[in-house]
C-alpha cells in the first residue's frame, strides 16, 4: 500500500477495526479502500482467524445490535453484547472467573468462548468470533470434505498406504494445528465412506480399511486354536513385560491366506511395536515357522531378544528348539483370548490391507514383504506420539551401540 513503509506493525485496533469490517460481510477490497490497508494484509489478518467465512457483503457476518440484546442466561448463547464484554475485560487484564461473573455467566464458558475464537496471534476480537459463533450455529451445517477436494486427496492417498481413519485425523492436527480447513475427524472420514453423499472420497475407497466393508456392522468371531500342555504360560510372564516399559517382548501369530493352505508370520515388538513379517512360501508347519522365526530373530542383539508370546497353533509346536537356538522363552496365550496378544492382533488387522483374506499369500515374494514390512514400520503411530516403530528401534539400536 502507497505510503506505509516495508515492516510496518499496524496497532492492534487498526486490525480489530478491519477484521470488524469483514466479519460484517464487506468484501476485502472495499474494506481495503475504507481503512488503507492492502487486501493482502486483511487476508493475512483473516487466514489467522481460520473459522470465519466471508458474505461478501450480502449474507451472513456479525449480528446487528438489534439481535444482540437477547435475555441472558442458561441455555442461552453468547451474545455479541457478551463478547464485546470479554474483549474488554481481556484487554484489561481481567482474570476469565472475573469477567464470568460481570457478565453472568461461568467461567467454562468464558474459557470455550476464548479457546474456540481466539486468532492464532492470541487475539480474541468480539466481532469475528460472534461472525465465527453464527456460521457454525447455521443448519443445515456443510459437510467438511464435499468442498475440499485436496484434502479428500490426500485421505485418499495415506487410505491407499493402509492408514486408518483415526491415524490420518490425528496426524492432520498434528500437521495443521492452527488450520482447521485442514483438519478432520475420523469419523468425518467414516461417515464419507460410507454415505457418498456426504463427500467426494472415492466410492470404492472403504475396501483400504482393514475390515473392507461397505457397511458398518458388528461383528464377532471365535478362536480355536490347538492345545499345549507342559508349556510356559502367559501367567508367568515377568511384570514388566505387560507395562511395555522393558524391548525385547514379542509377539506372533500366523496370517492364514484361503482355506487356511498359505500363511505369513507376523512377529511385533510391544515396546516400540516394529514388525517383523516371516516369509513361508511352501507350508505353516512348525518345522517350517521354527526355522523362518530363528533366521529373523537371531539377527537381532540379545538385549532385544527377550521373551516371545504365541498364541496355541500348531505352527509352534517346536517350541523347545525355537527357545533353545534363540535363547529366549515362548510363552502361550490363554485358549481363545487374542487380547492377551493385543499389539499382535491390531498389527494384524494393518497387515490386511495387503493380505486380504480368502488370497493365496504364498505368492508374496521376500523383497515384496520386506517392502510392506517397511512400509508398516514407518507409519506414525498414536501410541508412539506419532513416531514410527523404526525410528524407536533405531533409537534403541543406537543406545546399544
């Protein structure tokens, strides 16, 4: 703009005047024109205030003092009377227990109201957020993907990887804290797949969830395993090892192709929950799971060779020479109780967006399950504060060094 030097900071009431402007459905341009800042400023000022949707000078904005002046009280919303009061008492220093009770309200609500309409530079401007308040309270209320195709890409393309709706919503807050356009919550993401109408992600999108199916729907299924005698229990597992505080704790089972011909071995360390994936083109017997498992775990160090948990296939019944070559004790799982093997059991469930079931997984070739290995291994995890398993593993690898 002509005549305001490079760097200039303009006062804080220049901006809550121009945003004021907007958030009374003005267009940017014309509201340039009056106050003397450019248009690229007020959109740099707006972007900060992410929730508040422009009228362009026709519908929508702030309230009107004539609809400011409803009762007060509980189960009534804030009014623009209300806010006007707290930006006041926030720009005197006022405590929010102070400023609840001059206006007559709780102080919880004084808290949502700041923490819901407060800018990104800390701001808290009494007419965009009554401009905010009334375009979320408007019904019916615009669904959050159908006018964001770039974001419904990039669900799209983390979906393809395997990732989980919960993952992808968690992982945008991470990424775009200060910008809700580009958040989402999982069940946003679910409720597009499963109703097109509400977004524009691919209809045959739902078949990447690790359950692919087209409708939500319990359901429960029964385990039956083999039976062990004389074999080391999970009742004897050390403390420690269910706090996951000590690596060097497995977890494995088998992940069976059609009619149960081919499988994969899946082993996942509880600490860090890395994925080890056995290769067993020709059979699952125990000889065969033996001699894949002591090839893949014998090249880890013995500090991370702690314990191993099975459940009760038949694909171990060589335990005593898998304990023996690998120096560590396997123990067994309750019949019929998958969740005392829970870290396996989800990595599992992962895993089935590249072995979906009723194929014929002796096909997968070694270099093809080192890539899904890798793959899973380097996805972030909420459990892990959004690390990766590899990224823990390398840590502990590094501190053994």
């Amino acid at each position: 703009m002509v005549g305001v030097p490079s760097g200039y900071v303009w006062p804080l009431g220049k901006r809550r005047e121009v945003l004021g402007l907007v958030a009374k459905g003005h267009s940017i341009p014309r509201v340039a024109s009056w106050t003397g800042v450019s248009a690229r400023v007020i959109h740099r000022w707006r972007h900060h205030f992410w929730g508040m949707e422009i009228a362009r000078g026709r519908t929508g904005g702030a309230r009107t003092p004539a609809r400011a002046g409803r009762p007060r009280g509980v189960g009534h919303r804030l009014t623009l009377e209300d806010r006007n009061e707290i930006q006041r008492g926030l720009d005197a220093g006022w405590s929010q227990v102070a400023i609840a009770k001059r206006i007559g309200r709780s102080a919880s609500t004084i808290s949502r109201e700041i923490r819901r309409h407060r800018g990104s530079d800390g701001d808290y401007n009494a007419l965009v957020a009554d401009a905010q308040a009334l375009q979320k309270a408007r019904r019916p209320k615009p669904f959050a993907l159908v006018a964001n195709p770039e974001l419904c890409r990039v669900i799209a393309g983390w979906m393809d990887d395997g990732w989980s709706p919960k993952l992808i919503a968690q992982v945008l807050r991470r990424d775009h804290p200060n910008d809700r356009s580009r958040q989402v919550s999982h069940e946003t993401i679910y409720r597009a797949l499963y109703v097109q109408s509400r977004g524009q992600l691919r209809k045959d999108l739902y078949k990447q969830l690790s359950t692919s199916r087209a409708a939500r729907k319990p359901r429960n299924r029964v385990q039956r395993r083999g039976t062990f005698t004389d074999v080391l229990r999970i009742s004897q597992r050390p403390p420690g090892v269910a706090e996951r505080a000590v690596p060097g704790h497995w977890e494995g089972d088998l992940i069976l192709g059609s009619a149960g011909r081919s499988a994969i071995g899946t082993l996942v360390e509880r600490h860090t929950r890395f994925t080890i994936l056995l290769h067993l083109p020709t059979d699952h017997t125990a000889p065969t799971v033996a001699t894949a498992m002591i090839k893949a775990m014998g090249q880890l160090p013995a500090h991370l060779r702690r314990s191993l948990t099975w459940d009760r296939g038949t694909e171990v019944a060589g335990y005593h020479h898998i304990q023996l070559q690998l120096q560590m004790p396997l123990y067994f799982a309750d019949p019929h109780s998958p969740w005392q093997r829970g870290s396996n059991e989800y990595t599992n469930r992962l895993l089935r967006h590249w072995f979906t079931k009723g194929t014929d997984l002796s096909a997968w070739t070694p270099r093809q399950l080192q890539r899904i290995q890798d793959t899973l291994n380097d996805r972030p995890r909420p459990t892990l504060e959004l690390q990766t398993p590899a990224q823990r593993l390398r840590a502990l690898l590094t501190q053994a060094a």
